[in-house]
C-alpha cells in the first residue's frame, strides 16, 4: 500500500477538515551486549540516538543480516533490517530503501518488491517467504527502514504521530546513518545511494539534502563528532516531487494517455479539466508561503478533487491494467495482506528483535498519512533541494512504471526536463534510446553525462506503481547498471 492508496481514501477520511573520522572519534563508540538479546551502539556526537540491534535468520540465511531500532531520546523508535549483498559485502555500495505513504513501511519493498525473499500463502493459508533471485542485494549491501516512528514495527507510546513533516524524520534518519556506518565501519568508504519509491519523493531529497550539507561543513570543518557518507546518488520510482507539475498530469493520463482510465469527452474527465487549475493555484500559493496554512488546503483539495472522481474508474492507481474495488479490496494486492499476516507471526517478531511495545505490523498507518496531509507536507516542493545537490556531483536517477496513475510517466518527465541544473538545457536536447533486458524492449531512457549519467530519466515498459514487484528482472538490471555507472541505454 502506497501513495494512491493511502491518499485516496483521504477523500473519504477528511472531508469534514478543511572524511572519515579519526581513530579518536572511531574509539568513542560504545558497543555493549544486552544479555543475549541486543547490541547496543552510540556515540558521544549523537546522546540523544542509541542503535539496538540483533541478527536474525529470516529470509535469506546465505547472507548476514541485521535488524533492530534506532532508538531517539523523545520516544522514538525506528525499525530497520539489513541484508549483506549476495556478492562482494566489502566491495558492493550501500543501499537504503525507503517506501512512502507517507506512513507506509519499506518492509512492503523487501516483501513485495525487491529484497532477498519474496511473501507467499499456500493454499491453505500458510504464510511463507520464498528465494527472490532479482533481489537488489544480489550486488548492493541494503537496509530497509520503517520511518517515521510510528510505521510498520516503528514504535512511540505517544498517541498521536510524534513526527508529521519531512524535514523532521530526515532529521533522524541522518543520525541513523551516522550511527549505522559507525557500527558496520566497512561501509563507511563504500558508495551511498538512497533509493526510494511514492511519497519517497520527498523523503530522499530532503535525506540527501541533509546529508550533502553535512559532508560539505565537515569538508570545512573536520568534526571527530561526524563521519562523511559517501553519498553518490538518488534514485526515484515513480515518485512525488514536483506536485505542481505531477497533480495536473494526472488528468491528461487518466483522459488521454495511452492508458486511460476514461473517456476524454466523460464527466468525470470534464470535472477533473475544471478542478486541475484550482489545484494548480493552490499549490503554487503553497510553493510561495511553504506553510501549513497555504500547503494543507491545496493537499486536500487536489487529492479529494482530482482522486475522488478516479475512483469511480474501479482501477488499480498503481496498475491501471488490474480493475480493483476498494470496497472489496482497499489495498488492491492481496500479497500486502500476506505480508502483515507473516511479519505478525510471534516466531518472526521474536527473530527480528521487535519490541514488545511495537503495535501490531500494518503495511500502512492512515493516521501518519492524515497528521501530513494536515500539515501540507505532500504539496511542498522537494524538486528544489535537487538542483544544488545534482550541481555538486551527486547523480540521479528517476524511473517510471508506465502503467502506474498516481506518479504517472508524464508527469515524471515534465518535472525532470524542468529540473533546474546546469544540466538542464544538454538534458534537454538529450533523446530517448532504448533499454533492453535479456534481448527484450524494457523501455525508453534518457540522459546527460558519462557513464548511467549524471540526470537520468527511465520508462520501464509493462510496470506499474512498484517496477521492481512488476518487472524484477529489468528493476535489477537498472540498479546493477546505476550503482556501478554503466550506461542504462543499449
């Protein structure tokens, strides 16, 4: 369950609302064993964070692996588990893969999408995981993170989201990984990228503006407090970025793409015409204030406005290939179901360390996505943390299912054309060249600069929403193709 989802039954829930440190600061980390149930890491730089972790045996049993929590001092507790690659853990860069919502766990990308097993049910109803032979860590060290608290086995006895905006839980996720390359130092060195899909749209910019920032003060001023991530790139699936250009796109997909949901001459498409330039308006005021007064109205309207007349289309958002009726069925895979039946199981919750006081597992929390969408987070422009970070070398990739509706292809496209960069205008005049798989058309890709490139835009064919779910092949392709810099385009 992503962004389409989540957000679409908002219509119906909120109507009513309007450098490497020196060997001094290496020795101040403290490592300690909790009897025989967790390890315990900090760090003097960071007395508010603590990291606990364990090592389970789910899975993948071929590889090492980790799971636990970041712990922060004001009752927060974020839930992560990492996979060693399949082939060279010292050599192979790091991975962090974040799903969105927002409120929705990355444990559905290790499940669903592309970690090393794979959720199944039997015929009579048992719950298992499979080998995944396209998981991304046949050649990338990966950890999945459930943020912000309060997601998946993310935990706060706080009643209501301790975190409601971006910016805060990337806050967070920096002393994460600050305190996770700390603790696993052999991936101190080793190439960074963020990978994230929907609603991660906002969270990887802003993670990866965090991160940049922070490596350029320490170039500055070393600090025996930090350690420099060696972050070298940003990858996005069909995410939300530019809502300004990505709302109004979804209109011309639903009513004149190659996938339309309806005819262009319906009702449904005549209201979605009259109700796009309001939400144009709404979200350019929200681009100009940037604040919960002018962004909550426009994230409210546009979902409510343009996603409430999708809905009567019966489809899938995130594959509008598959027909779905949200009454029978809110979350249109039955294989999310199978995931919360299996991640609730006591023998799994006791092999991942989750904590007693974690709540039940649910792919999504509603109520994280209801606290954003109040503060107008989803409507803020995070396409504007990207020009300075892709100025100073760090590479970025979006990619596109092209049957997926809610962060549609087109969409996708308009924003990245428009990427303000010094790149733009060699982006531009860049063309569209096939990429193959296995002698078999996988899309249409484009791009400037050496090797994968420093911009690069990819339409993966016959995908939709979640690439790596609906062409596991071809996603593994990509990502060995990127993360090594080898050109995407035949």
């Amino acid at each position: 369950m992503k962004l389409g989802t989540v957000l679409a039954l908002l219509v119906y829930a909120l109507p009513a609302v309007f450098g490497l440190p020196s060997m001094d600061a290496q020795q101040l980390l403290s490592v300690e064993n909790n009897i025989s149930t967790y390890e315990h890491v900090s760090h003097p730089a960071f007395v508010e964070y603590s990291l606990r972790l364990k090592k389970p045996a789910l899975c993948d049993n071929s590889v090492k692996q980790y799971s636990g929590y970041l712990d922060i001092a004001e009752d927060k507790h974020l839930f992560f588990w990492f996979f060693e690659s399949r082939g060279s853990p010292s050599d192979d860069p790091l991975v962090m893969w974040l799903n969105g919502g927002p409120g929705c766990s990355s444990t559905t990308g290790l499940l669903f999408e592309l970690g090393p097993c794979t959720i199944n049910k039997t015929e009579n109803g048992t719950v298992f995981t499979s080998h995944n032979p396209h998981s991304w860590n046949q050649n990338a060290n990966i950890i999945f993170l459930d943020q912000p608290a309060m997601v998946g086995y993310s935990y706060s006895s706080n009643k209501t989201a301790p975190v409601k905006t971006t910016p805060e839980a990337a806050k967070d996720v920096y002393a994460f990984l600050q305190l996770f390359v700390r603790r696993f130092d052999e991936y101190a060195t080793r190439p960074f990228h963020i990978a994230a899909e929907s609603y991660g749209g906002h969270y990887a910019p802003t993670i990866a503006s965090i991160v940049h920032r922070k490596n350029k003060e320490l170039m500055q001023a070393p600090s025996s407090g930090l350690l420099r991530i060696n972050l070298q790139s940003i990858m996005l699936g069909n995410a939300l970025t530019d809502p300004l250009i990505q709302m109004p796109s979804v209109v011309g997909y639903a009513c004149d793409g190659p996938f339309a949901v309806f005819n262009t001459n319906s009702k449904e498409c005549h209201t979605m015409r009259q109700r796009a330039p309001i939400c144009e308006r709404l979200i350019k005021t929200c681009y100009t204030l940037d604040n919960r007064a002018s962004c909550m109205p426009a994230t409210l309207y546009c979902w409510a406005g343009l996603f409430g007349v999708l809905d009567a289309a019966n489809r899938n958002f995130y594959d509008v290939r598959m027909p779905c009726n949200r009454t029978e069925n809110p979350l249109c895979y039955e294989e999310i179901d199978w995931m919360g039946e299996y991640m609730n199981l006591p023998e799994v919750r006791e092999a991942l360390g989750v904590d007693p006081r974690a709540p039940e597992f649910t792919a999504c929390n509603l109520a994280m996505t209801q606290d954003f969408a109040l503060q107008g987070d989803g409507m803020r422009n995070t396409k504007k943390l990207l020009t300075e970070i892709v100025d100073e070398g760090i590479r970025l990739l979006v990619y596109a299912g092209n049957v997926d509706m809610v962060c549609n292809y087109m969409g996708e496209m308009q924003w990245i054309e428009q990427l303000p960069s010094t790149h733009k205008d060699a982006f531009g005049r860049a063309p569209f060249l096939p990429w193959t798989v296995s002698n078999r058309p996988a899309g249409v890709v484009r791009s400037v600069g050496e090797g994968a490139g420093n911009i690069t835009y990819l339409t993966v064919y016959e995908a939709g929403h979640m690439v790596p779910h609906d062409q596991p092949e071809a996603a593994l392709d990509m990502l060995n193709k990127w993360i090594h810099n080898i050109p995407l385009a035949d």
